[in-house]
C-alpha cells in the first residue's frame, strides 16, 4: 500500500461516507467534505520528495497487481513528475471548490459533495493509470459525476450542457476504446511500457497507415476534452451552464486530461504519425488560439469569456506539445499548471460576483471596485496572471512554448504570440467594464467585499500563482526531466522516419542544423 | 450404432432440472382447483422452490458432464451457464411480479405455470444437441410467453402483444423448421455433431449450397427469437404492450435461450460453411444495432424506449457472432449475463413506476424520482449507466469483450461502428437520468408507493450483479472462456 494508492482511494472512501450521510446534517457534510478533501491534499504533498530530483525522469511509487486474469488487465500505477502536479492540481483544488461551494449550493448538498469527491477520484485516476484499460476506465468515471453536478445543479440551459458534454466525450472515447482494444490484440498487453516498447521495436502495428489511424483514434478523442478547435463547442456551454465548483473543476483539472493524454499517450507511441501530423494540428492549434481570444473579445457573458480564453490557452499547450522541443513540453506542462490555477480562480471569482449580483453579464455590472476593493485586486492579480503578466505563471509557460515553437518554425511563435496581446484585450476590456466606472445604487448595496471563507480560497491561489511565476525552479526539475524521457527519440532535433529494412522500427538521425542551434 | 434406447440413471441427473420446473409447473396446475385462486404465497413457494431446486440441480448435473437420451441433450459448461442464467432470470421475474399481479386482480396459478414451463423450454433449448430437441425447446418456451404476453386478457394492448407475438412467431419458427428439414434432407441427420462431420467431408458443392440455404432459412427463425434486424418489427409493439413482469422476462430469458442455440447451431454444425454466413451476420448485426439505437432516440414511452434499446443490445451479441471465434462466444455469453442484470432491473423499476393499468410509463413521468425514491433512482442510473457501458459496470464489460473480439476477427469496422452507436445509445439512456434527477417531480412521482419487498430484492440483485460483473469480470468470464469451446 503505497501513499499513491492512498491519495487515489480515499476520495473514493469519502464519497461512500458522504453517500451514509443523513440528509439533512448539511454542515456534517461540508465540514466532512472539507476535512476530508484537505486531508487527500495533504498526503498528496506527501508524494513530493528528494526522489523528484535526485533521481528525475523515474516512475516511482510504483503498484502493479492483476486486476482481471483474461485480458490481462493490471492495476498498474504510477507518477512521474508531469503526473505528480497534475494530482497535487487536482486535490488543491477539491477542498477549494468545497469551500467555494459551501453556501452556493443549496438544494441536494449531500449529492454534490460526494459527486464531487468522486470526480476528484476519477481525475486523480486518469492521471497516474499506466495500463491503458485502467486509463479508459478512470477517463469514463470521471466524465458520470461531471454530468450529474452540470445537470443538477447549473443554470438553466444545463441539461443541453450536460447532454452534449457526455455525448461529445463518449464520441471520441469510443474511438479511443477501438484503439486501446487493437493495441492489446496485437501485443497481448494494455500495460503502457510494454506497448510503447513494442511500437517503438517494430513488434505492433508495424506499417504507417496503421500508426496512423491509432494516433487519429487516441488523438481525436484528446482532441475534443482539450479541447482543440473545432471541437470545442461544447465547452462554452458546458462552461456557462456549470455551477462555480463545476466550471473550476471542468476547467482546471478535466480539460488537463486530453493534454495529458496527448502527452502521454499519442505521442509517445505514435512517433511518426504524430509529427507527420504537427503541421496540421499546430495549425488547428493557432486557430484555436487566435479565435478563442477573438470570440471571448465579443462575449456579453463573463463565464463565457472565460470559457473562450480557455480555448484560447490550451491552444498553447497543444502547440508547445507538438513542437517536440524540450521547451515546448515544459512549457506546454507548466501551462497546463498555470492555466489550472489562474483560469480556476477566475472562475471562482466570476463564481463570488454571481452570488453577491446573480448574474453573469458584464452589462449588470461596473464599478464594483468602490464597493469591494479587495475582491477586486484580487480579480485584478489573476487577470494578469491570465495574460501573462511577468512574474505570474502564465509569463512563464506561455515564454517556454513560444520558444520552443521559434526553434522549429518561427513563423509559429508569432501567430501565436498575437493570442498573448489579444488577451491582454480582453481580459482589460472585462476589467474595466466590471470593476471601473461609477457603482450604481443597487449594485453597491449588494456588493460586500471579501468574506473569511473567500480569502481563504483565493488567497493561496493568488500565492501560487506568484511563486509560480518567480520561482519556477520549485516545479520545473521533475518535469524536466519526465519529459526529456518522453521526448527522448522524437525530439525535433532528430530526423525520424520508417526504416525500410525493419518496417515501423524508428531510425533516429540527428538533425543538423537544430541539433547546433542548441 | 446399437440403439439404447433404454435411458439410464445419468441420463435423468443429466435431465432433472427441466423434470423438477415441469413437475412443480403440473403440481400448481393440480392443485389450483383444491387450492383456489387465493393462495398466491402458496404458488409463489411453489414455483420458487421449483426455481432454486431446479438450479442446484443444473449445478449438480454439471460435475457429470457429458450427452444423454441418445445424443438428444448434452450437458457441459456452455448449457450449464445458459441454465443458471434462464433459470436465475425466471427467479427474478418471480419476484418482481407478485407484486404487479395483485395490482392488475390478475393473480391465478396459471401465471406461475407458465413461468415454470417457459424456463423449461428454455432449458430443453440450451441442453439441446440435437436440431429436433431445439425445435421442441423453442416450442415450449415460445408458446407459454405468447400466453404471458397477453396474460391481462381484458386489456387491449395486451391481446395485441399476443396476437402479434404469436403471429409472427409462428411463421418465424416455421421458417426455423423449414431449415431443420433441408438439413436434414442434405446431410441425413438433425445432430449438430452429424450435421458438422457430414458438411466437412469433402463432398459436391452441392451439398454445401444446400446446407447455406439451410443455414439461410434458420438464420431467420432465430433472429426473430432474438429480435435481430431485419425481423424485429414486432419487438417494440410486443414489448410495450405485455405485462412489465412479463416484459422483463421475455426480454432476458428467451433471449438468451435463443442466443445460445444460435451460437450453438451456428458455431458447431455451421461451422464449416462459416464464410458463407458471416456476411449475413454482419450485415445484420451493423442493422440491428443502428435501428435499435436510432429508434430508441425518439421514444416517449420507457418500455418502447427500453424495447428498442434491447434490440440495440442483441445488436452487440451479433458482433459476437460475426467474430466466429471462441473469444466471440465466451464474449456473447459474458454480454448475455450482464444484460439480464441490467434489464431486469431496469424493467423491474418500471414494473414498480407504473402503478395499476400501466398508467406512468412515459419518461416524463420519472421526473423528481431521484429526490423522491434516491434509493431506487440510483440503481435505476447504475442499470443505465450499464447500459450505456460506462466502465464498472457489467454492461462496459460486455462490450469490451465483444468488441475485442471483433477486433480479434479482423471486423474493425464493425467495432468501430459498433462502438459509435453506443454513443449515440448514451443520448437516450441519458434522458432518463436527466428526467430522474433534473426535473421537478410531478404527479406520478409524488404518488409512488415504497418498494414491494419482492421488487427491492430484485433490483439489489441485478444492482450487485451489474457491479460485480463489473468490477471482478473473470469470476463469470473465465468460466464463460472455459466453456465456450463448444466444439469437442
């Protein structure tokens, strides 16, 4: 029984406690929520230590036992450093979201704490499974408590919302399912290591056309929970209708599931087909970049434009990932990271404008800042954060995956880079129609600033946000060096490319000129 | 070969699960003139204890493996499996319905008979090895559901069920025997074994394109017993308009009996003209399942809605089908059991819901019941949840295991469409959790009695099943893999 295996399974214990719960003790169950989620956050601490950059780029608490005799499905899991920020992500920000939660949500209390335990357990899941089939399986229980807390507890158009999310994520699953299953028929295995052996020795799935369809099936699934234009429509919707505890989640931890299955998964084993795509998708990148920024510009919606800026962000992330630089995974890691706090304490506080106005428009509002001036620094700090204000995390990320873009294709880094200055667009624009301008009567009168609990929420993500941004150094190494295993043959630097004698073997040649721009 | 004709000792453990339901189905007949129509609890005793003695005996009769009565029956891991499941499946149509036959003022022995004779059939089908026996085990079981689907004899729908489910039942097992006859004038015999050697021995190529038309003819027979397409109009209209109990069973004990001599006869003594059927399999298997799934979209009606989806699900079982291998079967017979757990369930939640006269059967009327009945609401998700084949659930398992051996045989297009229907499978199981637990209840959830005692154990033994099967799949699969080599 290793710390892992604690941190994976207590939040499953605590949705079945929550489930014993009587109905009515509303407070047992949000200080039990609270206690409970902050003590699976604590022990996720646990998981960082000297091994992290004593002994880099390892996978370390390690547990494989047989799960089901025929197929040989193995519990298999494990973390490296990509894995092991994405779970600390992930039980930060569950206690935040109860806290977020603990007056908002009025009617079925019981219900959405544990539903949101249980997708806290799914998502930490997906993050450390490495036997395909486990991955599928944690990727489907994570999507069940989604569903139920868009569908019970958002805004009016929330059963669209919540229908069109499942069905989206189902779509694509069902191709990746089609993947897993054609890997396994021809290797004999689902554990992760085996397969990616044997598709970088030649022993499966041999030919390009073949390779070629996987990396589309596992791709297209990523595709859409990333997710990457033009397959994110169903985002803004689910976004908008979403409570608050909802949309931070969706946003922060859930869309890190298809870049981290990109990252992960597509493509490492599939090479070849991965980069022979780049062109293609680097640009559906671009695009998503450029039109999320452009779309949230216009939004008469604030959670809208949020959702819109997430498109806009993860449009870096994916772009980094596919440059196949050393920089451009750090950098699409960290932005993973990044985005994580930054766009889930912007949710968050559209979430607190919402409980003290009840509505999401930026016409209701203006001038808040004379009534509630620390709600609006606050507000302030993360918007720059969003844009990439140096010295906040997204500066950094954001550097790391225009770098790496510039080393293979400069033309790359500045249609990318316009989506930096569009944000800065928008997000100013939104600050100051929200928060400058003369107060109304009305809306001072219902604007109170900051209450105990909300410091207590958004103070340590404001703080992350600045350590991120100053002392990369704390993050950074594990990354670094899980990804530089990951990269490993398919760096840019390399020519690679099917060997004739040996088909589907990778040939790796260095590649002049970048290898010396180095 | 000197006939014995003479059965002896082993022959009748071999048989004794059918001689148990058949003696307890007479006795109720018998006593029912003593008794009157009153002793509900004595028949229900009666038949339950046929049920569970007949279970233990098929568990029994399968340390002693092996054929009887002359090569008629035979027993090994694969009939034992569909045994248990028909006669589990009888169990739990039993308690779900005592209560609904009270509600209805429709409580007599005969419902209990029937019951009993059905299961019977079903188990003479499984056992068969012989195409006479599967004949007279279709005929049994057939017969006593055309009755139980127009058990409410004064109500409208459920004589049309009736009518319809007889109508073309009959002309479908016509087909069927029309089959049974061209094989026998082919090859000389009705045994499967018989049947298999005389089609491998290299004979005329005639011999073989009578043997497809054979095969061609019984195809449509059991793919109307299992409501493939293209012959299954008639499920919807039968499946709304019977009794929920009844309903629920037919839609998981006949189904399977009739699956399992399909893959039987199929899978043994068309064996070796398989490249001939198989497109036919496929071709049906991709109809089934799109018809099924995009019907169901537009339903109003949970039963319709639940019809089309069981035809979308012998859908999947076809994939199996088509695979032709032993992964294949071991896979059908693994969906098979998932499927009777989460559709009884489900059917027992709406035998439940629909209070006197069927009244709340529409999917509106489930709104609020996750607030008003949490306890019910949520197995009924977790039987959606199977059904759509979300993981942790039976139904997920189901299809991995279908769809990987398609893969298996080479039918990637088949899974990959395959899977994308069940998808689009995930809209309309959707609605009804959406309706549950996203809307206001209304008049019909507000009325809703607790669950009778008989339902709730139903529905917490197709819970546990589904999550058992679900999360340890090899306690079923490996005994499904041991046993599906059909061929000895």
């Amino acid at each position: 029984m290793t710390l892992l295996n604690a941190v994976i399974f207590l939040p499953l214990v605590a949705f079945l406690i929550i489930i014993a719960f009587p109905k009515d003790n509303l407070n047992g169950i949000r200080r039990f929520s609270f206690l409970a989620s902050t003590v699976i956050f604590l022990l996720s601490l646990g998981l960082i230590g000297p091994y992290w950059f004593a002994n880099p780029g390892k996978f370390v608490f390690e547990t494989d036992v047989p799960w089901v005799n025929s197929p040989l499905i193995r519990y298999h899991v494990a973390i490296d450093g990509i894995s092991l920020w994405l779970i600390i992500l992930s039980t930060l920000l569950t206690p935040i979201c109860v806290l977020v939660s603990w007056r908002s949500i009025e009617k079925h209390v019981k219900e959405f704490f544990a539903f949101l335990l249980l997708l806290e357990f799914g998502l930490i899941g997906v993050f450390c499974a490495l036997d395909l089939f486990l991955f599928f399986v944690f990727w489907e229980v994570s999507l069940v408590p989604m569903y139920f807390l868009i569908g019970i507890w958002g805004h009016e158009r929330r059963i669209y919302a919540t229908i069109k999310f499942f069905l989206y994520t189902m779509a694509g699953s069902a191709l990746m399912l089609v993947a897993i299953i054609y890997l396994y028929n021809q290797s004999g295995t689902f554990d992760y290591a085996k397969i990616l052996a044997g598709l970088q020795g030649g022993t499966i799935a041999s030919t390009y056309p073949e390779q070629l369809l996987l990396f589309l099936a596992f791709f297209i699934a990523f595709a859409i929970k990333v997710p990457l234009f033009p397959l994110h429509t169903w985002l803004p919707d689910a976004h908008v209708e979403a409570p608050t505890a909802g949309s931070v989640m969706l946003a922060s931890v859930m869309l890190k599931m298809g870049t981290y299955g990109i990252l992960r998964f597509a493509v490492p084993m599939f090479p070849i087909a991965a980069r022979n795509c780049a062109g293609w998708i680097v640009t559906l990148a671009i695009i998503g970049i450029v039109y999320g920024a452009l779309v949230a510009m216009v939004q008469p919606n604030m959670k809208k434009l949020v959702a819109y800026s997430s498109v806009s962000h993860l449009g870096f992330v994916v772009l980094g990932v596919f440059t196949f630089t050393q920089q451009g995974f750090d950098g699409a890691v960290y932005q993973m990271l990044n985005h994580g706090i930054s766009t889930g304490a912007l949710f968050i506080l559209v979430g607190f404008l919402y409980e003290r106005r009840h509505s999401l428009e930026i016409a209701d509002y203006g001038g808040v800042a004379t009534p509630a001036p620390k709600l609006s620094t606050a507000f302030m700090i993360t918007m720059l954060a969003s844009i990439g204000l140096p010295m906040l995390n997204n500066f950094i990320g954001e550097y790391l995956v225009l770098q790496g873009a510039s080393l293979v294709y400069f033309r790359w880094t500045v249609f990318a880079a316009l989506g930096v200055i569009l944000s800065a667009c928008y997000m100013l624009w939104l600050y100051q129609r929200v928060f400058f301008g003369r107060a109304s009567e009305d809306l001072t009168h219902h604007m109170p600033d900051l209450n105990f609990r909300e410091y207590a929420i958004i103070v340590p993500l404001i703080l992350l946000m600045v350590w991120m941004g100053t002392f990369t150094q704390s993050f950074i190494p594990p990354i670094s060096a899980s990804n530089a295993v990951l990269l490993g043959p398919i760096d840019a630097r390399h020519d690679i490319h099917v060997r004739n004698v040996q088909p589907g073997k990778i040939a790796v040649q260095p590649k002049k000129e970048l290898a010396d721009a180095r | 070969m000197p006939a014995n004709f003479l059965p002896t000792g082993i022959d009748y453990l071999r048989f004794l699960p059918e001689i148990i339901m058949i003696i307890a189905g007479t006795l109720i007949m018998l006593v029912e003139p003593l008794l009157g129509e009153k002793k509900q609890v004595g028949y229900g005793f009666i038949t339950m204890t046929g049920f569970i003695a007949a279970l233990v005996a098929a568990i029994v009769a399968n340390n002693v493996p092996g054929t009887s009565f002359s090569n008629m029956l035979i027993v090994d891991g694969f009939a034992t499996f569909f045994r248990v499941l028909v006669i589990g499946v009888g169990i739990l149509s039993l308690l779900s319905s005592s209560q609904y036959l009270r509600r209805e003022h429709a409580a007599s022995a005969e419902y209990y008979a029937l019951l009993l004779f059905s299961v019977t059939g079903q188990c003479v089908m499984v056992t068969a090895n012989e195409l006479i026996m599967i004949f007279i085990g279709l005929e049994i079981s057939s017969i006593a559901t055309y009755v139980l689907a127009g058990y409410l004899r004064d109500d409208k729908r459920n004589n049309e069920a009736a009518l319809k489910y007889f109508l073309l039942g009959s002309f479908a097992t016509a087909f069927l025997l029309y089959g049974i006859a061209w094989i026998y004038g082919t090859t000389g015999s009705t045994n499967l074994m018989f049947i298999r050697t005389a089609l491998l021995t290299p004979g005329s190529q005639r011999g073989v394109i009578l043997a497809g038309t054979a095969a061609a003819l019984m195809f449509v027979g059991f793919a109307f017993k299992v409501s493939a397409a293209p012959f299954q109009i008639w499920a919807p209209d039968v499946y709304q308009g019977a009794p929920a109990p009844v309903t629920l069973f037919m839609s998981a004990g006949p189904k399977a009996a009739a699956f399992a001599v399909f893959l039987r006869v199929f899978m043994t003594a068309f064996q070796p003209i398989t490249s001939r059927w198989e497109p036919f399999v496929w071709v049906s298997a991709l109809l089934t399942m799109v018809i099924g799934n995009f019907a169901a979209l537009t339903q109003t009606n949970v039963k319709r809605m639940l019809a089309y989806s069981s035809i979308a699900h012998a859908g999947y079982v076809m994939v199996a089908i088509a695979a032709h291998n032993q992964i294949g079967i071991a896979a059908a017979m693994f969906y098979l059991a998932a499927y009777a757990f989460m559709n009884i369930g489900a059917f027992a939640v709406v035998t439940h819901f629909s209070r006197r006269g069927e009244k709340f059967v529409n999917i509106e009327d489930l709104a609020g019941l996750g607030w008003k009945q949490p306890v019910t609401a949520a197995l009924f998700s977790i039987f959606l949840l199977s059904l759509i084949g979300v993981p942790l659930t039976g139904g997920f398992f189901g299809k991995f295991y279908i769809f990987k051996a398609a893969l298996d045989a080479n039918l990637v297009w088949l899974a990959v469409l395959g899977l994308l229907n069940s998808a689009v499978a995930a809209y309309y199981y959707l609605r009804i959790m959406v309706v549950m637990y996203m809307k206001e209840p209304g008049e019909a959830t507000i009325s809703l009695q607790p669950l009778s005692a008989g339902i709730r154990t139903t529905l917490w033994i197709a819970a546990l099943g589904t999550l058992v099967l679900g999360i340890f799949p090899s306690v079923l699969l490996n005994f499904a893999i041991r046993s599906s080599a059909l061929i000895k």
